[in-house]
C-alpha cells in the first residue's frame, strides 16, 4: 500500500507577472538544445555578450528554470513506466502526492476532472516494478483502477516540459548546436556504471549545469577525470540535460496528454512525426490499446482544436485519438536513479 499519510505537498506555482523578449526565448531555446552549452558560445549564436547571457540566464533561473542532467533509463538497462491511475475524487490528492514522495517516479499530474492520474516510474529491476504494480498500488484505498504502459521508444528526449515554438531560433539551426548524445543514438544495450558515473550523476541531477570544479568536488576526482567521465556519458547516450521552465510564462496555458491509436506499420513514422512538431514536449511508442502516447503544450483550446483538427488529423495511420488535458502537475522533471 502507498503511504498516502502525512499532510500533503501540493505543487502550487505562483506565477508572476514577467515579460520575454525575443533574446530571453532564443536563450531558452539554445538551452534546450544543449543544457550544457557555454555561455560564450550561446552569446555567439546570439549576438550578444557573454556578461548579458549570463545575466538573462540568472533572471530566467528566478523565474523557475532549472536544467538537469538525467540518465537514459533504456541505456542503463532500466525500464520507464507510464501508468494511468483511477481513483475515487477524494483520494486523487493524497494518492498523487504519495506517489511523488517516491525517488523512481516523475511527471505526475492529474488530468480527467481530478479522478485520473498520470505517473511515469522508471523501475530498476522487475522487482522494483512488481513491488509497486503488483503489491503497492493494488492495497491503496480508493483506487479504481491501474493501467501500466510499457515506453518502448522514445521518439523525443528524455523529459520536455515547456514550449519553444515560434522562438527567433527555429528547428533549422538545431544543427548549430550540439544536441544531447542520448537524442542521437540508438540503443545498444545496458551500459557500466562506476562509482564516479554515478556520483557524477548524482551531482548532476542536482544542477545540470554545474562546473567541473563543483563536480570534481561532488566526485572526489580531478577535473579532467571528471570531463572524461561526462564526454564518455554524453557519447554512450548515458546521459542527457532536460530543461523545465514553466510554459504559461510563455503564454501557454494548456497541458493535454495524447493517447493514439496507429497502425504498427506506421508507428515510428507518425511517433517521429509528432516529435518534430513544435507542440509536442514529449512522445513515445508504448504497450497497451493506444500505442503512441504525446504531450502537448497549447495556448488554449482554440489551439488544441486546431491542432488536432489540421495537424494531426490529417496524418495517414493514426485511427484513434484520445485527449485528457492536464488539471494540476503534482511532480516533473524528476531524473531516475541510476
């Protein structure tokens, strides 16, 4: 049984009233890219100097962006989960909020007039995955139902959770920056972790953008066994920088999780498909009676109904769509741990 006791943390964003101009977006866009890339550099592509990028950057972390670095649980022969939980309206709070004091969940929000959950786990073994499915969640009172849905492929990164369309940096330059090794490589089995790998992880999990210096400390290595450790992280796919800034300071005030039905002979076409479109933060191939799962970030229903209605719609070998836009984000951008 999930330990639903104690008082809840409920997520609450308080958002303030801020404006970004066409610098503060290129700036979160480049960052997307490359969580890590240099401040001299990103003043390069920018046209500005590197004092003035770092000066945004420190502004924008005030308004909540964090970047972190996150292993690639299919590298490190671990598994991602995406369960859809029902329970009673009473019990969706305290359920919701158990589940995000557990370090192997992420992305937990609720969705369906407050009677749905969503939760990503990502299971070490498949006796961590048994512990929860199979002994946890059935004895939790209140709840309905659970659906576990195995992620297959990821067609986008790890985790997105903001919007970067219609930025001053479109997708042609992505080529400009060098994009997280974990978005361009193909699995190809478990990799091997040391004790400096994960230390090195652990390090970065905490602040993506850390300096060698903070992270030779957090090791107890020197820096250039740190930087060697990192490259061969990045090169195997191992590792990844997920950037989380919070998508209404952009203008952006609704959520939606995609569920498609797809013919299986289409389904890397139309799972690569939605990955490029600007609305789509996150989009996988996963098990059960909807094969593809999405979530999109929309200005508003308007532009919801647009996209579904011209975007995806039209797009051969998709034969059902269900959508269930989120009411609250209870936990996101929580790496797994390696």
């Amino acid at each position: 049984m999930l330990d639903t006791g104690g008082a809840a943390q409920q997520r609450e964003v308080t958002l303030v009233s801020v404006t970004l101009d066409a610098l503060d977006r290129g700036l979160l866009q480049v960052l997307q890219l490359d969580g890590r890339a240099a401040f001299s550099g990103i003043a390069r592509q920018l046209g500005v100097s590197e004092r003035t990028v770092a000066r945004r950057y420190r502004r924008l972390c005030t308004l909540g962006l964090r970047i972190v670095g996150q292993p690639v649980p299919l590298r490190l022969g671990m598994t991602r989960w995406l369960l859809r939980i029902h329970c009673t309206p009473d019990a969706a709070g305290t359920i919701a909020e158990a589940l995000a004091r557990r370090p192997d969940t992420s992305w937990i929000s609720l969705a369906s007039g407050g009677t749905e959950l969503y939760c990503a786990v990502t299971a070490r073994t498949p006796h961590d995955r048994d512990a929860l499915l199979l002994d946890k969640l059935p004895r939790t009172p209140r709840l309905v139902s659970v659906s576990a849905h195995c992620l297959l492929r990821l067609f986008t990164g790890i985790t997105s959770t903001w919007y970067a369309s219609g930025l001053p940096f479109g997708r042609a330059q992505e080529t400009d920056v060098l994009l997280p090794a974990a978005e361009l490589h193909e699995p190809v089995g478990p990799l091997t972790l040391d004790a400096t790998d994960r230390a090195l992880l652990a390090a970065l999990a905490k602040d993506g953008r850390a300096g060698l210096p903070e992270l030779a400390a957090a090791t107890s290595r020197s820096t250039s066994s740190v930087q060697r450790h990192l490259d061969r992280l990045r090169a195997d796919g191992a590792l990844g920088f997920s950037v989380d800034f919070d998508p209404q300071h952009l203008g952006y005030q609704m959520m939606t999780h995609l569920w498609l039905r797809v013919a299986p002979g289409e389904l890397s076409t139309i799972g690569t498909t939605l990955a490029a479109h600007p609305e789509i933060a996150f989009a996988a191939a996963t098990t059960g009676p909807h094969n593809l799962v999405a979530s999109g970030v929309f200005r508003g229903s308007d532009d919801l109904y647009h996209y579904l209605d011209h975007r995806v719609g039209s797009l051969p070998g998709i034969q059902a769509i269900e959508t269930a836009p989120i009411l609250r984000e209870v936990k996101r951008l929580t790496p797994a741990v390696a």
